[in-house]
C-alpha cells in the first residue's frame, strides 16, 4: 500500500506498519520527461537531493561509460 507523503511527491509505503510490524519504505522519485531525442528534462528533485548532488552523480556515470552525456545545463535559481 502506498501513500502520498512528503510535499515533493514521495510515497510511504506503510502495509508493514499497519499489519503490526516495524519499518517500512520511502520512495522518492524525481520527474523526468523527453523533451527529444537527445534531451532530458528533470523538473522535479526528491527532498534533500540537491541538483549538485544530481550533477555529480551523472557525470561519475557518464566517466563509467553507463550513459553518454554531452552537456549539462543547470537551470536552477
């Protein structure tokens, strides 16, 4: 079962909390969409992710060969 929580769109999942048990799960997801074929846009962090944190993170994969980038345009405030 899961649950909107969090002002940024995450959800609790609560089905072990409510059968009695302890723990359960956070998902925080963040909104991505296809502008075209070569362009990724992301609207949306989860909360704590800073886009720094994000910018780092692709460009260590992008030195791994995981994924090809060619640039990254930080848009933020």
């Amino acid at each position: 079962e899961l649950y909107p929580d969090f002002p940024t769109g995450g959800l609790a999942d609560v089905s072990r909390y409510n059968g009695g048990l302890r723990g359960g799960k956070v998902r925080l997801r963040a909104k991505i969409s296809q502008v075209d074929k070569k362009t990724l846009l992301i609207s949306e962090l989860p909360f704590g992710t800073t886009t720094e944190s994000l910018i780092d993170t692709i460009v260590t994969a992008n030195e791994k060969g995981k994924i090809k980038i060619r640039k990254i345009d930080d848009n933020t405030a």
